[in-house]
C-alpha cells in the first residue's frame, strides 16, 4: 500500500514515466477533494458502466413493441412505465445510453483536434494564415449552434451520423478560439524563444510545447460542452432530425412523448430526468477538472 | 568572436514607432566577458536578442565567430545559446529536467543523450536526482542552474546572459555567478552579459558597455569601474544610483538623451 504512493509521490523519481504518473496522482489527489468533481465523475462512470453492461440491466428488449400494453404507468415489470408503442422506457432508456455516448465521443474525438490546431497553428504562425482561419471561425460562431446544426442536417439528411458532423461543424469555433488566445500567451514565453534558441522546426513548437500547454483549458471545455452536446443532440432528435426511430434516443423519446405528457407523463419525463443527470454530471466533472488542471 | 556594427533597431511604425537600439557598435574576443548595462529599457536586452537571432528586425553588421548574421536568419543553436532573466518563465512547465536537456539533443541528431543529461546536470551541480523532476518542484536558483545546463547542451562558443541573477535571491545570486565564472572558464565560452548590476557586471566581466535610450555612451574596462572614474557624466550618475537610495542623488538625477 505504502510502496506505490511512495513511488508515486516520491520527490526524485527516476524515469519519465514515473515522473509523469506522480504528476497524474497528485492531480488525482487534488481532484478526490473536491465532492461535488467526485459526484461527476461517479455520474460519468455510472454511464459507462450502464451503457457496457445494458443488455443485463435492461429488463426487457428496448425495440420490443407489445400494442397490448402501451402507455402502462410505472409498475413492478415497467419501473418506468411503458410508451405508446408498449415499449418498455427503463430499457429503452438503459440502451440510449449507448446512442449518448456514441454521440458524445464521435463529438469529442473530432471537434477537440481540429479544434486545437486551427487555434494554436493560428495564434503561433499569426499574419495572414491567423486572420484566414479566424474569419472562418467567425463565420461559423456568428451563427447560433442550433440553428446551424438544423441546417446541416436538413442539407445532409437526418440521422444519427449526421447529427454528429453537425454538431462537430458547429462546434469546433469557439475550441479554435479558445487555443489560439492561450498560444498567443505561450508564444511569448521564454520557455518558447529557448526551444527556437535550439533550433526546434515551428511544427515541433506547436505540437511538443504550445499544444500541451493548450490541452488543458480544452479538455475542461470539452467536459464542459459535453452537457450542451448531449441537448442539442436531444434537440435534433426532439426534431426528428437526430436518430431515427426506432433507436432508443433520449431527445426521439421526449419527442414522441410529448403528446401524452398530460395523461401519461412519464413517457416524456423519465428521458428528460436522464438527460438532465447526465449534463449535470458532465458539467461537475468539468468543473472540478478545472480546478485541478488550470493551476492560475 | 562577436562583431556588431551601427546596429539600429526600431519596433513598431508611424508616429508610435520606438527607437530601441541607436547605432550600437563594440566588439567582443574570443573567451572575453562584455557587460552591458543600463537602466531598465535601455535597450540591452534587444542587442542580445538579436544576436540569439530572436528579433527579426534589425539593420547594421552583426557577425558571430566570423559567420554574418542577416534580420532573418534562424538561430545558431552551436554558435550561441541563452540564458534567460526569469528562470520561472524560462523552463516549460510540463517537461521534466530530462525532456529539457535532451530535446536540444534530439533536435541536432546527437546520440549519446543519458550520459550527456547526466553530465550536464553534474556540470551545473545538480545532482541526478533532480533529472526527473518537474520544474515546479524546484527552486528558482535550481531553475536556472537547469537553464543554464539547457543552454550549454549544444556545447556553444558564445553564451547571452540575459540578468541571469535579478530575479533570483541574493545568497542564490553568488551562487550562479560563480557556477556561470567556473563554466566559463571549462568551456571556453564567450559571455555577453546584460545587467542593471554593476556589481554583478564588476564580478563576472573584462569589459563592459554602458547603455542608455538605445545607445552606447562609454565603453570601459572594469578596472575603470572599479576606481569609479568613468568619463561620461551618465555613468557617474549610474554609479552613485548603484550604491542604494540617497536623498541628495535622487534630487540630481538629470536625464541624458
């Protein structure tokens, strides 16, 4: 027990790796103190852990429809009740968690990179290829995020995948922004002249000193967007314009519930509960990220 | 070993242009050690970054070991290295002591980079277990033994020092200059040293420049500056100022342009 915090926390460690994996713990440490970041992550984890083990959780098919049994209030064999097709919510519910996270990562994995290097290639090389790339930056934040992720998916075609690039297209400005203004601090560094000083190319500059520099405040943004992410997500899908039926989306489901929100509420309102814990739960973890890793 | 002739420098344009450096001329030899003082905008600092080829713009002669330097060129990593001012800013806060050491390496092709580290840092009396450490486990004189060691990895003829010691603890001030004295002396090197310190100035160099708005007003040796007879009234003030707050010179202080 005491061995590996030792190794970890030791003042002189002996390798790269362990020097970096004593950093990690410390912020881990640092992180473990803050309650509200440890109910985030617990949420986030949950999530996970859902979306692996769904097919065990769910009690029953989530595409399964039983018209015998439609639009059931919570009971014993529907926790949650049933919907207007007999469709059990809970497990179609447990099974959207899938369809978020594919949403969230597909999201994350392509808007953080592009993101990042149009912002730090921007702000590092500045003259005419920073006032190219940040003229379409503004183009792309001049209009609001849900109205252009409307009007590319009406162009691409409704669907899951393209939901995603829509939002993707639509999010990446304000990351490029947000890059640029750090690497336009880190340029002037003398950490930066030092490395120019030892004759590094401007690509290694970027990539090896600016951009983990930016990573940080990026990766709090993210986790931080991620809550927005998941409801424009739910707003394509409310649309008709996200996943289609009969993919258990949690935004498709409060759609289709909608109708019945009066008589049989909760058709609509377990969905919505989720959506709203989920968010919640990627917002807490954002914030208790910046705390620990923007150290200013 | 350094050559810089009616070296101008301007930054800006129009009306808010600013005359940083105004025909500055001297000469350093090989092994020799050249102080350039001033007061804080004086300037000093710009001639050193230019001759590290950080500043772009420039017009005038400068020359580094007989190689011509031009506005645009790119650094000399062999030639000439720095040492920066604030050793809190100068280190990248998420590399490791051995990711700053060997990268020079990595970047010029040259193998043999554990042993090197090692030495570098036995060569700036920093022992091996502080190569693995991060920048913000260490102290500030311990930073800029560290930058130091970073600057001479490239086993460069000429070094800039940029007030290595102002912002650096008095004790630990001694400290660096010795190491920076003893370095010297085992390397061969060429120090260009930038100061507002004449005692730091009074220790460390052969010869030294005084600066004032972008120009050079005298050049003398520092056997002149320690018998206090400068030529120039500028630096007589300079060196009244040096010896701490006095009333009386503080009420005479002129302004020389």
């Amino acid at each position: 027990m005491t061995t590996w915090t030792d190794y970890l926390l030791t003042d002189s460690p002996s390798s790269r790796r362990q020097a970096r994996l004593g950093q990690m713990y410390r912020k881990w440490l640092a992180f473990r103190r803050n309650p509200l970041a440890m109910v985030g992550l617990c949420i986030i984890v949950a999530l996970l852990l859902v979306a692996a083990f769904a097919p065990l959780i769910a009690t029953a098919d989530p595409l399964a429809q039983n018209l015998d049994r439609r639009l059931l209030p919570p009971s014993g064999t529907n926790v949650f009740g049933t919907d207007s097709l007999g469709r059990d919510i809970f497990s179609r519910i447990v099974y959207g968690t899938r369809v978020t996270l594919v949403i969230v990562l597909l999201v994350v994995v392509s808007v953080g990179p592009i993101g990042l290097l149009i912002g730090a290639t921007s702000g590092y090389l500045g003259g005419w290829v920073d006032r190219a790339l940040m003229r379409m930056t503004d183009v792309f934040m001049a209009f609001p995020r849900l109205v252009l992720a409307l009007a590319f998916v009406a162009a691409l075609g409704p669907g899951l995948e393209n939901a995603v690039i829509a939002i993707a297209i639509t999010a990446w400005p304000p990351y490029a922004r947000v890059a640029r203004a750090e690497t336009l601090i880190i340029r002037q560094q003398d950490y930066i002249a030092a490395i120019r000083l030892q004759g590094a190319s401007q690509w290694r500059i970027v990539w090896k000193h600016v951009v983990p520099l930016c990573l940080p405040s990026l990766i709090v943004r993210t986790t931080l967007d991620m809550a927005g992410v998941i409801l424009i997500a739910a707003g394509l899908g409310f649309l008709g314009l996200g996943a289609q039926p009969p993919i258990p989306e949690w935004g498709a489901m409060i759609s289709a519930g909608r109708e019945q929100i009066f008589d049989q509420w909760w058709v609509a309102t377990f969905p919505g509960i989720a959506i709203c814990i989920v968010a919640l739960g990627f917002n807490l973890l954002g914030d208790g990220l910046r705390d620990v890793m923007d150290a200013r | 070993m350094i050559d810089v002739r009616n070296l101008d420098v301007r930054f800006g344009q129009g009306a808010g242009a600013l005359h940083a450096v105004r025909d500055v001329s001297f000469s350093v030899a090989q092994g020799e050690s050249f102080g350039l003082v001033g007061e804080s905008g004086s300037g000093k600092s710009t001639v050193l970054r230019v001759l590290a080829g950080l500043n772009p713009r420039w017009t005038g002669q400068a020359a580094l070991a007989g190689m011509p330097l031009g506005p645009r060129d790119a650094p000399l990593p062999r030639l000439v290295q720095m040492v920066f001012q604030d050793p809190y800013a100068s280190l990248h806060p998420r590399h490791t002591v051995d990711r700053a050491l060997s990268e020079p390496l990595e970047i010029q092709g040259i193998g043999d980079v554990g042993p090197r580290v090692e030495r570098a840092l036995a060569d700036v009396g920093l022992g091996p277990a502080f190569r693995f450490r991060y920048p913000n486990q260490l102290s500030g004189g311990q930073r800029q033994r560290v930058a130091i060691a970073r600057a001479l990895m490239l086993e460069p003829k000429v070094l800039l020092l940029d007030e290595p010691t102002s912002a650096l603890d008095v004790s630990v001030q001694a400290e660096i200059l010795n190491l920076l004295r003893r370095l010297r002396r085992a390397h061969g090197l060429t120090l260009l040293l930038v100061s507002h310190n004449l005692a730091v100035i009074a220790h460390m160099c052969d010869r030294l420049a005084v600066m004032n708005r972008g120009a050079i007003v005298e050049e003398m040796d520092v056997a002149t500056l320690r018998r206090q007879e400068p030529r120039e009234a500028y630096t007589r003030q300079l060196l009244l100022a040096s010896r701490g707050y006095d009333r009386d010179v503080a009420a005479g202080i002129v302004t020389y342009d």
